[in-house]
C-alpha cells in the first residue's frame, strides 16, 4: 500500500514510479482475495482513493469508524472529531452539490460535425470553468494585480490547465458510462471514437484513465518546481484536482459516498455529548 500510495506522486518520465504503480495495483489487487475482510476493505480504499489524490476531510469518516473502540483514552478526541466533521458536512454537502450539478450539465464543442479529439479537449478545458475559477483564485490569495502576475495567467500554466483538464476529463468519462446520455452533447470519447474507429469503448476509457494520469503527473511536477506561485495557490489547485475525484467517487446508485451520515455508533456519541 505505502509503494502504491507512493507512486502517486510520479511526475512524467518518471518510468521507475510507473513500474511500481502496475506492480503495487496488481498485487493489492490480487491480494484481497486471501486477505482479512478488514485489510481487504483498507486495501480497497487505498485503491479508490490514494491520499495525494483524495481531499483529507472526506478521508475521516473512515479513520473515525477505524477507531471505534480501539483504545478509551482516545474518546475524548474521537468526540471531537466527530463533531468537527458533522459541523463541516453540512457544508460541504451543500458546495459539493453545487458543483456536481454544474459539472454534470457542463455544455460539451455543438451541433453538426464533431471536433477532433485535441481540439475538442482545448475547448473543453476553458468550458468547464475551472480555469475561471482558478485565476480568479490566484487573485484572492494574494498575487497582487501586476503585468507580470497577469500575464503568468494569461499564459494559461499547467496549474490552471490540468485541473480543468482532469474535471473535462473525468465528466466526459461519465458522460461515456451514463445510459441517460443521448449523445447529443458530445464528450472527448465520442470524438476519440471517430477518430479511431477500430478502437472499443472500453479502450477508450482506458485511453481517457491514461491521460488523466498524465495530467496529474504534470500537476505534480508544478507544484514540485520553483515557481511564482504561493504555496497557498498551489494547495488550491491541487484540491481542485482532489475535488474532482470526491465529486465522481459515486456508487452505482449515484451516491456521493464521501458524504453519507455518519454512522450510528458516531451519532450516539454525538448525542451523549451534547446532552453533557
């Protein structure tokens, strides 16, 4: 798991990393067939959800249900925790909502003959609103409105462009697997497709998974390199990136996982506390 997690953080060319992440997935794949139902649900989330990629809130409901009844001189800030998380998710259940529907019901490059699959992407990544979003961002946190500070935005960096990228990416890919897509907006696998006709759907995905994979490599090597940038700018950028794998982490009934209630052991905790 720590070989898996690590190679999370591979940036491109990076061959040695790449090598231990298809060794690393293979075998916690293969291992949880043989392991404990409890190492084997671990493994599993260590899969879905590799920590440089994952925001750290929604990582703590299953760190809290991991610690139940493990040791009493941590009640006391277990019940803490749980408060904390119970007053954050009110709020995060009403942004993540916000931006599920406007990533589900983003316009997708109109009628008539489809784009190439580059220039579909190029469009896709200032459609999504994620590069609005970010340099209004870099603003906010304090990059003061200079022609150098303007023209580093102007000049689109893979800050900005990769998490747009990945959100157009990873919309598409759902757009792909939803039954209730017509075809009619169009996405970057319909245009792959096209463009590649002996090609199968799931190919196709697999195609999209790797580019997402690419794109993160560039992210990380941005956030690793000297640059004009604040570290708090770059802690946005890279939760943007987190946030897209939140808001696509769905089961097969559509639910966001991440923001399910607590479970009731928690809650009873909760409600003696507040008793108290």
């Amino acid at each position: 798991m720590s070989l898996y997690e690590s190679s999370k953080l591979s940036t491109e060319g990076e061959d040695i990393l790449d090598e231990v992440n298809d060794f690393a997935s293979k075998n916690l794949i293969a291992s949880m067939e043989f392991i404990e139902p409890d190492l084997e649900r671990e493994v599993r989330h260590v899969l879905e959800h590799p920590f440089h990629m994952s925001l750290p809130r929604f990582n703590i409901k299953k760190h809290l249900k991991d610690l139940q009844g493990m040791d009493r001189k941590t009640d006391a800030i277990q019940e803490l925790a749980i408060l904390d998380f119970i007053i954050l998710q009110s709020m995060h259940q009403s942004e993540l909502k916000e931006v599920t529907n406007n990533a589900l019901q983003l316009a997708h490059s109109t009628e008539g003959d489809s784009p190439k699959a580059d220039e579909y992407l190029r469009n896709g990544v200032t459609s999504s609103g994620v590069a609005t979003v970010l340099v209004h961002l870099f603003f906010l946190v304090g990059h003061g409105i200079t022609r150098e500070s303007v023209d580093l935005v102007d000049s689109i960096p893979k800050l900005i462009s990769c998490p747009a990228m990945i959100l157009r990416l990873w919309d598409d890919l759902g757009s792909a697997k939803d039954e209730n897509q017509k075809g009619y907006d169009g996405s970057y696998v319909e245009c792959y497709l096209k463009e590649n006709a002996t090609s199968s759907l799931e190919s196709a995905r697999r195609h999209v998974r790797h580019m997402i994979s690419n794109a993160w490599k560039e992210l990380n090597k941005e956030c690793l390199s000297p640059y004009p940038f604040s570290p708090t700018f770059i802690e946005a950028s890279l939760n943007t990136s987190r946030m897209v794998q939140v808001v696509y982490s769905y089961g097969n009934d559509q639910r966001l996982l991440a923001l399910e209630q607590l479970s009731p052991p928690c809650l009873k905790k909760v409600s003696l506390i507040k008793k108290s």
